[in-house]
C-alpha cells in the first residue's frame, strides 16, 4: 500500500454566481500530480451542470454525476504537477437564494509527483 507522504492545502467555497450555485476547490500546493473530489450535492434542489477544470494543458480530467454525487478529478501523467489556483469549479442549476448546506465533499483523494498519497487540509 502506498504511505502518505504528507498534506497540501486547497480553499473550499460555494457561491451563488448568475443565479447558479457554483462549488470551487482552490489547491494552494504545488506537485501534486492527482486529484479527486466526490462532491454531495442535493439533487432534489440542484441539478448538475458542469465541471470546469484550470488544472494545466498536460492534466486529463474528468467529472460524472450520479445520484445526488459529483465524482471529479485530474491526473497528470507526464511527471508534471497540476497548477495551482482555482483548478475545479463545479456549477449546479436551483432555484436557491443561499449555497449554504446544498453541496459538501463526501472525500477526497490526491498523490504528489513520486506517487505517494496525500491529505487534502481544506479550508
């Protein structure tokens, strides 16, 4: 099994942005080379819109949803790292006036560039 290298640090908000909820995870560490996020969201408000990705011109990302979870993340395959910043921004469509308590991280996954684990500290 893979030990855990260590930590890295990402920004987790949610926002009401032209009247869509839009759920934005900010990675503020460098060489990390995968990241995955499983978002809850409540689909009985929300539908799912889009994942949109800053994660760099060499990282393949993907994003699905099902049953109320957004399953989302990028890899860079190539010995590069994914870039800083704001790398995932999740849109939800719902008639809300408060992001509050409609989407959560259920879990998350990452690994640096030697492929060793890594915890994501949010805040």
């Amino acid at each position: 099994s893979k030990k855990t290298d260590g930590f890295i640090n990402g920004e987790w908000s949610t926002t009401i942005e032209d009247g869509k909820v839009v759920a934005t995870l900010k990675l503020n560490s460098t060489e990390v080379s995968a990241l995955q996020l499983k978002i809850d969201y409540d689909d009985t408000i929300l539908t799912f819109d889009e994942a949109v990705f800053n994660t760099g011109n060499s990282v393949t990302n993907f994003a699905s949803s099902e049953n109320g979870r957004v399953n989302l993340g990028s890899i860079e395959q190539n010995g590069g790292e994914i870039e800083t910043g704001e790398v995932f921004k999740v849109y939800f469509t719902g008639n809300v006036t408060s992001s509050v308590g409609l989407v959560s991280i259920f879990n998350t996954d990452a690994a640096n560039i030697d492929g060793n684990r890594l915890i994501l500290n949010l805040q």
